[in-house]
C-alpha cells in the first residue's frame, strides 16, 4: 500500500505498520547558500565550500555535504513518516551510503519503506520498527539511502 | 600515538596514518536555540522542539535531535581528522548510535580513531581509511558513535 495516500492523518502505531509498507515525500530543493552555509557549520570540506576546490576533487565541482543530503532527506522522511506514527526514537542509523553526489539546484524527494517489525521483550509498550529510506534526484537517481533502527508505541 | 599533538600542521597522505592513530578535539556547545533551530529544519519531532513534549516523551526533557548531536560532532572531527588528512570524501557512515541524550548545554568533544586501511585496487592514488568517531559529553559520558569508510589520497 502507499500509506502515504491514505485519506486519514491519525497516528499510526505500531499494529497498524505492515513489512512493505511505503511512505513517500517530495521535495527538497538544496540551493548554493544552503550548501556552503551547511557545510560551513558541520563538514567545511573545501569541495563544500569552494567551486575551485570542487572543481580539483574528484566531484568535479561543488558538492553538498552527504550529512547535508542526509538531514535534509530526513526532514522529507519525517513529514512522511516519522512524524505520521507514534515514533518514540531511533535506535541508530545502519549503513547510510552516498551513491550519487547532490550539486546545487538539486532537488530530492524521498520514499521510507518498513522493512522488518517485532515487539520489544524488555518493554511491551513499544515495538521495533526499522525503516529503509532511500533519497533521490529529480532525475530518479537514487543519491543516499539509509536504514533507521526505530521505536514505536503499541497503543497511541 | 596522539596525533593531534604533532607539532605540524601539513596535511597527513595515506602512508603518514597508522592503525591505532588516535585525534582529538573539544569542544562545541549545544544551546537551547541551537538544538531547536537544527531540529526546526531537519528533525522536527515534538521531543526536539518543545519542552512539554520533550517531558512527556522517553527522554524526559527536551534532547537534542541526533542528527543534530551527529553532525556537531562531525564538525569537531572534520577539524581532528578529516581536515588534517588528503580526505578524498567518504563511501559511508556504519554503525551511527546514539547512546545517551545530548541536552542544552551540553558541551561536546571527539576522538577519531583509525581501525583499518588498505590500498585501493581499482584507484591506486587512494586508500580506503576507516575510522572511528566518538563524541562525548563533559561528563565522560559517550553520547553518540559512529564508523566512516573514507579515502584518503596516496600522495598528498
């Protein structure tokens, strides 16, 4: 199913997540100033700071920083997902890879898939939902994907 | 070795890094506004943005989101590490946990250190450099952890 289609916005809990459930999210749209000032703050790369550094590396021009793709593929996910089921918090984040690098004007859209569920035996109130998500391009490249080690509540 | 006491500055190749090599930095702040405006555009959970719900939620408290607590860090091993190496760019993040809540006000360090690395077959100009990242709280207490598979240049 595309829960993201559903008619309602009620939260969902953890009985109401099905393996295979797919939650999509569009878009993003990561300018130059965003790019620079980002990478300013948290990974002042000069191939994410500087068009001739860029240029030099081997991006072949400015890139943005992969935690920059990432956070700004995650606020996508969240609006599709984690923000629409009784989320309690990640447990980590497994395996987040850059497949394709993201150049300004880039614009991203995002697709979260449940991938496996079980409840907790340490604390029945919540489950253990983790989610594959996977960012991509405009032009249907995927550019970063990840999976969440995630929590959800059993009852709302 | 501490490299991070090395009284030069010159940018370390492949060949200049050892397993076992070990840098460090401190410090970086999270502030109230900080952790709020981060989440406000990356992670916006309730828990992250709001004190009630941050009471109401697992953490007790408004926490910081671990985006967030990543990439601050990140930045404190960028000036460790990542900018102190011929750091081509990374193939991946692994194993990204958070393992206690990172509050106002609480202030951040890092050490980076190196746990393998091995010439690249098909690129003979790189090497792949894995490291270990810890952030830790002022209190010694480990706050987040994760692995990035990186290259590194051959010659600088």
């Amino acid at each position: 199913m595309d829960a993201s289609s559903a008619a309602t916005e009620t939260t969902l809990t953890y009985d109401e997540l099905a393996v295979g459930d797919t939650f999509e999210r569009g878009s993003t749209t990561l300018t130059e100033a965003e790019i620079t000032s980002f990478a300013g703050e948290y990974d002042p790369q000069p191939f994410h700071l500087d068009h001739d550094a860029g240029a030099d590396s081997m991006f072949g021009g400015l890139v943005a920083s992969g935690l920059h793709t990432y956070c700004a593929c995650n606020r996508l996910a969240t609006e599709a997902f984690f923000s629409r089921v009784a989320f309690m918090g990640g447990r980590g984040v497994d395996e987040l890879r850059w497949h394709r690098p993201v150049r300004p004007g880039d614009t991203l859209s995002v697709s979260v898939e449940v991938t496996t569920k079980r409840v907790s035996e340490s604390n029945p109130d919540r489950g253990y939902v983790d989610v594959d998500v996977t960012g991509t391009n405009a032009d249907g490249d995927v550019v970063v994907t990840w999976t969440v080690l995630g929590m959800v509540r059993i009852a709302a």
